[in-house]
C-alpha cells in the first residue's frame, strides 16, 4: 500500500490476546494502514501498557485461562474468566475517549453483554481455535477494528482540520479588525487636525490601500476583491 493511501491521522491501538493467532490478522491489517499498533500476549505487558500508555482503541480478550502469570499469583480460573474486564478498565481510566472491543467466546452470555455495555465496549464473538470456523471470527476481528479505526481517523483528522481552520479565522480576524479601526481614527484624526475633508480623505485611502495589501497577502480577499474595492475607492476620491 502506498502512503497516499495510508491514514493520515495515525492511531495508537492496543491489542492484547493470550493467542498471538486469534489477533494477528487484524494487527497486520491496522499496521498496513500505517497505526501504531501494540500487540501482547501476556496479561502483565497487557497489564502495563494499559496502565501506562493512552490508546485510541483497544482490543481485549476478556478470558487470560492460559496465562502463566496469573496462575502464578494464585488467581482463580473464574476471575481469569473474565481479567479482561480490568483491562478495559484501565484503559478507559486513561482515555475515556478510547474505543474498545471485547473479543470472546462468550459474547452471548449476558453477564458478559452486560459488562461490555456498562463500560460501553463493543462485543465481537470469538471462535474457539480447534473451530473449523476460527478462520472467520479472525478475519471478522480485523474486519470491525480496521473499519472503527478509519472511521475514527478520519474524524481526528477533520477534528483537527477545523480547529486549524478555526485558529486561522481568529488570527485573521484580529488583523482586520485592528486595520480597520486604525483606518477610522487615521481618518478621524486627520480631520480634526486639518478640517479639511480631502485631507482626511486621503489618509484614509493610503491606510486603506495598506489594509488591502494586507488583506491580499493573507489571501482572505483575491484580485477581484482588490479591484472591486479599488473601483469603489476610485469613486470616493473623485467624490471628494
């Protein structure tokens, strides 16, 4: 893939399975499109990362059965059912913003639905390995994940466009502003020294012609603009 075609608004993403095969597809497949993306497979790197850096998405397998450390430490097979829940957990504690998957064999169980739903987590069903079908939920995974990245990338990308769009228009708007009120008091201030109109007048064109300078370079008006306006001063000079 080429760069053009690869997300602009790079996404750190987290994910983490105690079987490196249930996720690798979708982590090649965030990777082509040039993400950041974190894969482990043991609870405690899991656990850290979660712990220690912010992501923008995280997929997170809700059961760690297999994993040596929390055997380790003498955690019941049932907690370990569900440490995938912590994870989430700590997750959300660092960006609350962050989108998240549970990936489970269990996504029909309702306590299971229940906690997805209560951290606002999305549930995709995992097909045990031994399944003839385990092939699909992989390609699945890859599938839901890639499509909420681009999704959210595009929208971080326009977030950021009009907050640019936004900083411009303001700094744009100080200038004129102030042109403008110092085009008026050259004015006013030129009439009462002389009080003399055509003098006034004058001044008022020159800060006026510097305004416009101004305004065209930074590109809020074009040569129309700059010739309608110069017409229109044209007929107050010969007015005066």
């Amino acid at each position: 893939m080429d760069d053009e075609e690869k997300t602009t608004m790079r996404l750190k993403i987290l994910m983490a399975d105690d079987h490196k095969k249930q996720i690798e597809g979708a982590c090649d497949a965030l990777r082509s499109l040039g993400h950041i993306v974190n894969d482990v497979y043991k609870y405690d790197e899991a656990e850290k990362l979660a712990q220690d850096d912010l992501f923008d998405i995280a997929v997170i397998d809700l059961g760690w059965y297999d994993d040596d450390y929390l055997k380790s430490k003498g955690i019941a097979r049932d907690r370990r059912a569900k440490m995938g829940f912590e994870l989430v957990d700590l997750v959300e504690k660092k960006n609350h913003n962050a989108i998240q998957i549970i990936y489970s064999v269990h996504t029909d169980d309702p306590k299971v639905m229940q906690g997805a739903q209560a951290r606002r987590a999305i549930c995709v069903k995992k097909i045990p390995e031994n399944d003839p079908d385990a092939k699909h939920s992989h390609e699945y995974l890859a599938y839901v994940v890639t499509t909420i990245a681009m999704i959210l990338s595009n929208k971080n990308e326009l977030k950021a466009q009009v907050s640019l769009e936004e900083k411009k228009f303001k700094r744009v708007l100080t200038v004129v502003v102030s042109m403008l009120l110092v085009t008026f008091a050259l004015f006013i201030t030129s009439w009462k020294i002389t009080n003399q109109a055509d003098v006034a007048v004058y001044a008022f064109g020159a800060s006026a012609f510097t305004t416009l300078v101004v305004l065209l370079a930074l590109g809020i008006i074009d040569k129309s603009g700059v010739e309608a306006l110069t017409n229109f001063g044209k007929v107050i000079f010969n007015r005066s």
